[in-house]
C-alpha cells in the first residue's frame, strides 16, 4: 500500500500546489480565488488545460510562456514539489495512529493547511503579507482539529481541561506576538504573525505551538545573522518572519513529539 498511497498523495499534492500558485497570483492581482482562470503572469493569456500540467508543463515549456515566451518563474514548479513533498511526509512521519473517523478527519486537516500555508509562505516573503483569504479559514480549519483533538466528541470530555488548553494554546505564539505587537506598535510584528500564531497554537496545541516557535527562532537566528555579518542586512531591514513560522509548524507537526522526548531524556550535564 505504500507506493500506491505515495503516488496519490505525489499527484494530489502537485494539483494541490498547483491551485496554491494560482491562488498567490490572484490574490494579488484580482480574480476569483476558486473559479477564476488561470493565466500566464505575463502576458495574461489565458492557458489551456495542457500549460497547466503541475511541473511537467514548466519543463517542457523549458520554463516559458507558450504565447509570449517570456520566463516564468521557478516558483511555479517549486511550490507544486513543496506541496506534495509535505502530503508525503505528512504520511510517512504522521506521529499519531489514523484509526477511527477522528483521527483520519484530522490528519485530512492536517493535509488541507498545506497548499495554504505555501500561499502564505511565498506571498509574505515577496509582499511582507500575510492575508486574510487564506489566513481566516486556516484558523477556522485550525479550531476544528482542536475541537476534533480535544476528545469533544467523547465521552470523557472534560470542559475545563478543554478550556484551559484552549487559553494555553492561543496564549504561547498568538497571545505573545499579540503583547510584541502593541508594546511595539506594530514594528517587531504584524497583525498577521499575530493570526499565525493563533493558528499554529490551535493546530498544534500549546507544547507543539512552543517547539515550533522555538524553531522558527532558530531558523530565523541561522539564517538572518549571516546576513548580518556579510552585511546583506542591517538592523533596519525587514525581514519576513512567517516563512520561518511555517517552516516551524510543520516540523513540529511532524516531529515535535520526538524532539520533546529527546529533550526531556538527554542527558544534558
């Protein structure tokens, strides 16, 4: 069943990828986020369903307009690998066991913030912008998982173990970057960092929603204090930090758990 399952997801994931690349394009530019055609960034034809082909039509074209022939950008095919390399691993890595409707609704979720969060992570590292058309529905996504994993469709439910999960988790990314927002007046971070967090804290809960944003930190310290020292950046430049969020998100997602075991039980003086 492995490789079967591996072909689909490959495929899904690229079609996935495709609509996410789509989707970044309109939303800035205009157009029907669902139903609106596609055309080439360029030139604006419209293109017929074969210069459509998730990656293959990229490399036939030899990464050109078949109208204009002016280039397009390499963003198109590595947004379609990104997405369906993150619905393979999400299958081979997924930490918990897919039995019962539950659980396969939320690892189904889980697949769905996908292609959104590849919309977020390539427009807020081109436009510093995280926007509401994809942001809103991934918290909406994001709070029905928590629902889903906070056991309230069972029978040992707890209300006040739910409440205060939900408190810790909205409080460790979204309720923090919330406080840096006002104390800053919106210099150190954005509105949207701010709904990204409360996303990540509702999709992971509160300990996967700190390893991520202790990952994001790591990733975000290794890559802006070379560009430091090389002297590409200085202190007043602005550097996204979504990206780094994302980045954070899924391998917590995928991994967090382990790396909370090998925390707790390393041997560390």
């Amino acid at each position: 069943m492995l490789v079967p399952t591996t072909v689909v997801l490959v495929v899904a994931g690229l079609i996935f990828g495709s609509f996410a690349n789509a989707a970044i394009w309109r939303i800035k530019h205009g157009g029907d986020l669902i139903f609106g055609r596609s055309q080439c960034p360029r030139c604006r034809h419209r293109l017929a369903w074969y210069d459509l082909i998730p990656v293959i039509s990229w490399l036939m074209l030899l990464g050109r307009c078949r109208y204009c022939r002016k280039p397009i950008s390499w963003q198109y095919p590595a947004v379609e690998l990104a997405v369906a390399a993150y619905f393979v691993a999400s299958y081979l890595f997924w930490p918990y066991a897919l039995i019962g409707p539950v659980a396969w609704a939320v690892f189904g979720l889980w697949l769905l913030f996908g292609p959104l969060l590849a919309i977020l992570f390539v427009y807020d590292l081109r436009w510093y912008l995280l926007p509401d058309k994809i942001m809103l529905p991934l918290i909406v996504l994001a709070a029905i998982s928590f629902v889903l994993r906070g056991g309230v469709l069972s029978s040992s439910f707890s209300l006040s173990a739910f409440a205060a999960s939900l408190a810790a988790a909205l409080a460790v990314v979204g309720g923090l970057y919330w406080a840096l927002y006002l104390f800053s007046r919106g210099r150190w971070v954005g509105l949207g960092d701010v709904k990204l967090g409360v996303f990540i804290g509702l999709a992971l809960g509160w300990q996967g929603a700190l390893v991520a944003l202790m990952l994001a930190n790591l990733a975000g310290f290794l890559i802006v204090l070379p560009g430091l020292a090389l002297r590409k950046l200085n202190m007043t430049s602005r550097v996204p930090f979504g990206p780094f969020l994302i980045a954070g998100f899924v391998a917590a997602g995928l991994f967090g758990e382990w790396l909370i075991d090998w925390y707790l039980n390393a041997r560390w003086f």
